[in-house]
C-alpha cells in the first residue's frame, strides 16, 4: 500500500458554498450590469450545476434554457465579458466576508501544513477565485500553502473528465494512489476516479442526490471536535471529524 503524501482539494462546494450564494449571486449581478433581464433562481442554478465552467454553463443556459436570447456575433468575447464581470462580483463578495468555510476546512487543512503533508487544489473554477477564496478566509499568504493550484482552463476537458487531476499529480511527481482526493459533486467524483484518486466527499444541498458509489467515504461536512460530521457512507473509523488520522485510514483502506 503506498503511502499518502498529499491532499487534493476541490473548491467549489467542498472548501465552502460558493456556488448558491456565491458563484449564482455573482452571476445575476454580472447580468444585470450588462442590461441582461436573465435571473439564475436556485433551482436553475441547481440544474446547470450539470456542466462544469463558467463559461461553458453560460453557454448551457443559453442552449438549453434561454432558447429564444440572439447571440451576438461576437459570441465568444460576449461569454467572455460575462464571466469576466462575474468573476469581479464574485471576488467582491469573498472580499466582504459572505463566503465562509465549510465545518472542518480549515482546521484540517491547517493540520495538514502543520504536519508537512503535501496540498493542491484542483478545480475548474478561475485562479482568480481561487486565489480570493484562499486569502478571504485562511490569509493572505495560504495560497503558497498549496504546492500546485490546478484551475480553470489550464487543461481543454475540465470535469467530470480526470484531465485536471491527471495533470496536477503530473506536476507533483505523485502517482495516484499516493493522493487523495476531496470532492462534493458527482462530476468532481467522476474526475478524480477516472484518474484513480481515492475520494472522500462532503455533500451539499446541491449535490446531496449525486451518485457517490466510488467514494471511499461521503459525510455532510467535515466536521469540528463540537460539531460532529453526519456519516452517508463507509468507515469512520470511529472518529467524530475527519481530522489527518481518519484521512489517513480511510486512504489506507
């Protein structure tokens, strides 16, 4: 059994709820400040959550839900411009303190730094927010905590295709069964599967249907030493909240 050198982190729905009141409200202003009368309510929200990207979602609702809109012909800058302003409004928000961390995130992470256990994040959403999370709520210098930031269109095939993992664990030098993985959502468990990364997820009201067969274990949170974690599926090794240990046992298992 190899021996677990690093964790990987999903951000979007696993490190905090950005995406219902932080990606979905960040939207609606963009359009909003561009003339567009487009409102993305949860449920709708909750359907284009089906397609990974910013980019590519605005793109889905306009194929799939705003059928009649007349794109311009400069389409591409137009989605472009879009993504843009929501970007700015999204860091906005995280600069005003409305996205919090999950339960257990940061203590978990904090543990893994203390310990030297390797860390990197690997999603589809932007450096940019990636980087406003980090500093918002773990300081200013915790991206350097993360030895690689695998994000946005750094690879074509964003998720639930393993091309970010595959490429992450490439620039860590790991193979896979030295990682493990932290997810929320059923594309996220389909990439980081399909590049034979141990899973363990932690739900959210978004994703609470997904099918998360081959995780290795599914929680509601991750949970604090006062707020115990809530178990869906697998071990939990007897323990309360997935600290370093539990995340150990459940990769050596």
């Amino acid at each position: 059994m190899a021996t677990l050198q690093a964790l990987l982190f999903d951000v979007d729905g696993t490190l905090a709820d950005t995406e219902k009141d932080g990606h979905r409200v960040a939207f609606n202003l963009a359009f909003e400040k561009a003339g567009l009368d487009w409102h993305w309510d949860e449920a709708l929200y909750g359907e284009l959550l089906a397609v990974t990207g910013g980019k590519e979602r605005i793109r889905f609702y306009l194929e799939k839900f705003n059928t009649d809109f007349e794109k311009p012909g400069d389409f591409d800058d137009f989605v472009k411009g879009l993504h843009a302003s929501k970007t700015d409004f999204y860091t906005k928000l995280l600069a005003e303190g409305a996205i919090p961390l999950r339960p257990g995130v940061e203590r978990l992470i904090n543990e893994a730094r203390e310990s030297g256990m390797r860390m990197a994040v690997v999603t589809t959403t932007t450096p940019a927010n990636v980087t406003a999370l980090l500093e918002s709520t773990l300081g200013p210098d915790s991206e350097s905590w993360f030895e690689v930031i695998a994000a946005g269109d750094i690879v074509p095939a964003k998720k639930p295709a393993p091309d970010i993992y595959d490429w992450a664990l490439e620039q860590m030098n790991l193979k896979p069964e030295e990682a493990i993985a932290f997810e929320d959502s059923s594309n996220g468990i389909q990439s980081s599967t399909g590049a034979n990364v141990k899973t363990i997820i932690t739900i959210n009201d978004y994703t609470k249907e997904d099918d998360f067969s081959d995780a290795h274990l599914v929680l509601d949170h991750m949970g604090e030493s006062d707020q115990s974690f809530s178990v869906i599926a697998g071990e939990n090794h007897g323990h309360d909240y997935l600290d370093l240990e539990l995340v150990k046992k459940v990769h050596a298992n």
